[in-house]
C-alpha cells in the first residue's frame, strides 16, 4: 500500500486555500528547491514532490478527488498506541477498522457516491482501473441493479507470516452478502 502524501503540508498551504495561493506557494517552492539553484542533496525530490504536489492541486477535478481522499485519511480510525497492548487486543483493533472500511465502502456504493467509493479499494485496483472506469462500472451496474442491504460477517484472519503476504501486517477474510433488486423485474 502507498503511504498517503499530503499535498497540502508540501505546498505548505491551508486545504482551504484559493488557486491563486496555491500557484503563489508552488512558484516560490519551486525558486527554492530547484535543482539547478538548489544545493541540497535532496532538491531533486523535492522538486519532484513540490510539481505532483501542484499538478494535483491545480486541476479541479484531480483535486476534488484528492479532498475526498484527504478527508478520509484525516478522518480515518486509527489503532490504539500502546506498546503494552496484547497481540488479541491488535487483533481486535484491526478487525474493527478492516469492518468499518468495508461498511464505508459498500455505503458508497449503495449511495453512488463513487468518488468517494473509489478510495477504499487496494492500491493495486487503482493502478488496474481508472477512477473514471470505475465509476461508469458501477454507474452500469447500478442502472440495472440496487442495494438494498449487505452485511459481512468475519470469517478469519489469515497468517501474517505467509511469504506470499509477508507485507501486510494482517489479512482478514470476510463473508460479505448483499441483497440487490433487479430495477428491470423488481
């Protein structure tokens, strides 16, 4: 999974500011940081991560994507901090975050709120379909059929120590059914 940036903290302005300041942040980091100017080991990084800063901020519709994604990462359920929490009590913590993703997701979905929807599927989804084919997906799907409930029940966790999924930290598996109506036959 990609570590979430924030573009907003880079540009070092307010989620809340106007194009203009933005575009002033974005020059005056760029004199700053660039390259040819800058001595920093660093700068071309930087300047890397100052231009996709500003290539997503200044676009509309790339940065009202990227709001609803800001939100959520603001928002989003954290574990508790505690070094002398037991392996259960992670667990738990975990799985109550992994339960909350999905209602969050399947909600979404059931409302057509696929901007927002879109957020909540794995890195590697993303990089294989595109916000806007996701969304004419479910928009397809949601002309011919509607949520009208799902729940998922925990089936069991898998082992973290797997060398296929050594990268996550803990894989959950979930029994998810969901009651659609056919909006054709009802």
């Amino acid at each position: 999974m990609t570590k979430f940036i924030d573009y907003y903290k880079v540009l070092q302005v307010h989620p809340i500011a106007e194009p203009e300041v933005i575009e002033g942040a974005y020059k005056k980091l760029s004199k700053k940081y660039h390259p040819d100017v800058c001595q920093q080991s660093d700068a071309e990084e930087k300047m890397k991560l100052i231009n996709a800063a500003y290539e997503i901020l200044n676009n509309d519709d790339q940065k009202k994507i990227y709001d609803i994604a800001y939100k959520a990462y603001q928002e989003k359920p954290t574990f508790r901090s505690s070094a002398f929490l037991t392996a259960q009590q992670i667990r738990a913590d975990a799985h109550q975050v992994a339960e909350k993703l999905l209602e969050d997701y399947f909600s979404c979905i059931a409302r057509e709120a696929y901007d927002k929807a879109y957020f909540y599927i794995s890195d590697l989804d993303k990089n294989q379909m595109r916000y806007a084919d996701f969304a004419n997906w479910q928009r397809a799907v949601a002309a011919l059929y509607e949520i009208i409930d799902f729940n998922f029940s925990y089936s069991e966790m898998l082992n973290p120590r797997d060398p296929i999924m050594k990268k996550f930290t803990y894989v959950f598996d979930f029994d998810i059914s969901i009651s659609e109506i056919d909006k054709r036959t009802g």
